[in-house]
C-alpha cells in the first residue's frame, strides 16, 4: 500500500469552521461563485451562473446552490481538487488558487456535487462510498450545500454583494420560506459609473454612486475585489444613499508568497497593500459624507466650481489662545455682496481637471476662494447661503491655527453634511446650509455651527474618528468659546441681516 496522507471528515469540518470567520453562506456564495467563473475560463465560454439562496426560518436552514456551464469536473479532478483539502489546479489569472474554497462547502451540514458525469454527496464521503457514475452527462457543475447555524439576519446584503458587485454577470435567486423574494441579474456594468480615484502597483481606488440591487439600496460600504470578483466588504461611515469604493486587487502571486496581499481565509488584506488601503479608505471616510463628495468629484467634475477668491488664513495662535481681534467687523457686509454678486453674475466657471487652483487665488479678493459643490441656488437660497458662508468662513479662521491656509465651500446635494477635502495643496471645508436646522434664538444656531466647523477643523489634524478626535475638538471648544462668545452679536447680525 502506498504511504498516502488522508484526513477524516469531521475534521474537515472542524478546521474549515475554524478557517472562516464570516457566515458560511456569505463564503459559500463567495466561493462557489469564483469557481463557476474559473470554470468558465477554462471551458472558453461566456459564464451562466445562477446562485439560489433558500432560507427556511422555521428550521433555521439555508441552502445554497450554484450551477453554471464551465469545465466541470473529471473523477479524478473531484478526488484530486475537490475532496482534498488545501489542493489546487488553478493558476494565472485564476482566482480561486487557494485550494481551500472547497473546505467551506464540506463544512456544510449536508453538500452535494454533480459535475459531468460524477456524482458525490457527503454521506458518501462519511460512509466511504464511491463516486457514482451516471448515465448522462451534464454540461458544467451543480453544487448544493446546506447550512444550519446561518445568521438570518446577516447573510442576505452579505450574499448579494459578492456577486453584484463583481465584475461578472449571474443569476442571483433568493428565496424565503418559499416566497421568491429577488431573481435577478447582478454584477457591476463597466458603464455604472466607475471612478478611479487612485492607482497603486498592486492595486486601484474606485468610487462609485449608490447602488440598487434587489430593491435594496447599497451604499456606504467598501469591496475588496481580486481579479474583478468582491472576497469581502466593511460597511463605512454613512448612510445608504451614499457613494461606494471598490478596491481591485490584481496578483499573479501564489497565496503561499509571503507577499501575496490577503490572507488565506480571502477576509481580510495583508501586508503593504493592507497599509496603503487602511490609510487611502480612511482619509475618504473621515466624516459620513466625505465618501460620496470625493466620488461625484471624480464622476462629476462639471458640476465642481471654483470662484477666484483670497485664501483665508487661521487666527488662532499654537497655545490655542486668540490674540487677534475680527479684522472683518466692519468688511463683514462688504464680503457678503462680494460673494452673493459672484454666485449670481459669475460667467467664468472652471473645474480642478481643467485649470488649477492657483489660477483662481486673487489675495486682492473680498471674499474667499470657494468650492461650490452641485451648486444651484435660488434666488432665496442665494441671499441665506452667502450670509451662511461669510460667518462659516469667520469662525473657521478663529478656529483655524494662525497662519494655515484654506478655503470654504457650499455644498447643496441632500443628505450631505459637511466635508473637509485637499484639492491641489489647498484644504477646502465644505458645508451644507441645508443640513444645519434653523433653530432660535440666532444665538443657538450660530452655536451650531460653530460646533460643526470645530469637528471639520479636528479632521484636518485627524482623520479617523477616534479618541485623539475627540480630544482634539474638547480642546477647540476650550479654547475658542471666548471669541465666539466676545463675536456672537456681530456673527448673529451677519448671519440674519439683508
């Protein structure tokens, strides 16, 4: 008998539990589908893939079944590739040459495969049967595997995603305690609206707009894709209705290279890319609205205007304290004509792809260099916003350390609050009036933009939302209260007059 290494199937289970740390249906359809798409490569042929998820609350199981027209599989294949965990024959461009993709569906409470003419099941295996032969040969693979400790509340969005964000077309069919719930054609179109936003060796930043599949909005969430296909997402800060990032991972190495950029489960980055990604994903989600603003800059560049304006500079000294009076007491109604006659009467219009920054930097200007966002006030909103934008710009200058420079912005779109965004070396920070409730006395309002422009100003020393954030704008609200408080009548006059 020749020395042979085997493993037993309970084992299988027990390691391939251990293997994964998201929910099984989630892998499965993640796996299952990235093998339909290998084997479709390989057969030479347009993928047809459908993917049926069908959940049964009262028994707690969800069956998973993939079939598409690919290779298939010979016996030997099935013995070799399949059941023998940790083997792989994929290579190249390939995505599933881990060989552990099959480890998932053999966790299954029950799983079975029918490929060309075999045919196997786990009782089989569990009872050391033999692949049955059949009579008739099927064009491509069907696999079926069934899961009892699914989260039901989880795995749907999670399912979807895989499949309708990547970069290939399939049948995506969910089914809920017998009712069709969705049977749909997902997967990304090339023109969907793609946005590179970066581009590194080993991988590419895109944006995208909100994304409806299946009736359900997807929005805020970022996919790290290999080869086109999505091998897991996070959910980023916001809400559904705004933009997505795509991270396309492409790499010719093996997952035993000490460089490859994920690790072996395909549930999280590694490595240098794994840095590069953390810091480029976490300077777009700096605030819940900074995604979809970077996005549509980089779908919409039209609709991004620059007005020639002065650079505004910060008055706050180092050690916090204001040793500055308003310099613009008695400018303050000039600056607002400034602004409100150049948002009316502008004929000039630039966009950053097409000139840059400097050429709209006048230090002669009464008012800012500003950045108007998917801007097109009317006649009344035109009065409010310039009055809104001369008393952001003011407090932003007291909060600002002295001697930094930068610009203010109007952002109109809805659900978007407030943005803190460097264009060309110039840290731009954007506002929406809209988003910032009226509330009484004018007193109160002025104190909430204040308190909004402290958390914009943190962010330009901190992009994550964490402690030292949060530190950061305690000390702000320290020690600028003062001259808010010493300004509050002229900034409330400003703010209501006109």
């Amino acid at each position: 008998m020749k020395a042979v290494t085997s493993m037993d199937p309970s084992l299988v289970r027990l390691l391939g539990r251990k293997l994964y740390t998201e929910d099984p249906v989630t892998i499965a359809v993640r796996e299952l589908g990235q093998n339909s798409v290998d084997a479709c490569i390989r057969a030479g042929v347009d993928p047809q893939i459908t993917i049926e998820i069908n959940h049964n609350s009262s028994t707690h199981v969800t069956r998973v079944v993939c079939t598409d027209d690919g290779c298939g599989m010979t016996e030997e294949e099935l013995v070799q590739y399949f059941l023998r965990s940790g083997s792989s024959s994929k290579s190249g461009a390939e995505t599933g040459r881990f060989g552990v993709g099959a480890v998932v569906i053999l966790t299954a409470s029950y799983w079975h495969v029918r490929t060309l003419d075999n045919e196997v099941d786990a009782g089989t295996i569990m009872e050391g049967g033999d692949i049955v032969k059949c009579s008739e040969t099927l064009q491509g693979t069907v696999v079926t595997a069934e899961y009892e400790d699914s989260k039901a509340w989880s795995w749907e969005s999670r399912a979807i995603c895989m499949m309708a964000f990547s970069s290939v077309k399939t049948r995506m069919i969910i089914v809920k305690d017998g009712r069709t719930t969705m049977d749909e054609v997902v997967g990304l179109d090339p023109d969907c609206g793609f946005a590179e936003m970066t581009r590194m060796p080993e991988w590419v930043g895109y944006g995208l707009p909100c994304q409806e599949v299946g009736g359900q909005k997807y929005g805020a969430r970022a996919f790290v894709r290999l080869n086109g296909l999505v091998q897991f997402e996070y959910i980023l800060y916001g809400n559904e209705m705004e933009g997505n990032i795509i991270i396309d991972v492409t790499s010719s190495k093996n997952p035993d290279d000490k460089d490859f950029p994920m690790v072996m489960s395909r549930e999280k980055l590694s490595g240098p890319v794994e840095r590069e990604v953390s810091r480029w994903t976490q300077e777009l989600v700096r605030n819940a609205s900074t995604t979809d603003t970077v996005i549509r800059r980089s779908l919409e560049t039209e609709d991004i205007k620059f007005s020639a304006g002065r650079i505004l500079t910060g008055k706050r000294n180092p050690n916090g304290f204001i040793e500055k009076q308003l310099e613009d007491v008695v400018g303050g109604e000039q600056r607002i004509s400034a602004v409100k006659d150049w948002i009316r009467d502008v004929s000039y219009w630039g966009a950053v792809d097409s000139a840059g920054i400097a050429e709209f930097v006048d230090p002669t200007s009464q008012h800012p260099i500003m950045r108007l966002i998917n801007y097109n006030p009317s006649a009344e909103e035109l009065e409010r916003d310039s009055r809104f934008i001369v008393v952001w710009g003011l407090i932003l200058e007291q909060l600002m350390i002295e001697g930094f420079k930068f610009g203010v912005g109007l952002i109109s779109d809805p659900h978007m609050w407030a943005e803190t965004l460097r264009v060309e070396g110039v840290t731009f920070i954007s506002v929406n009036p809209h988003m910032i409730p009226v509330i009484k006395p004018v007193e109160a309002q002025i104190l909430n933009i204040w308190q909004l422009a402290i958390h914009e100003v943190a962010h330009v020393g901190e992009s994550d939302h964490n402690e030292k954030l949060t530190s950061l704008m305690q000390y702000l609200t320290a020690t600028t209260s003062p001259a808010i408080w010493k300004y509050m009548s002229f900034f409330s006059k400003l703010l209501l007059e006109g």
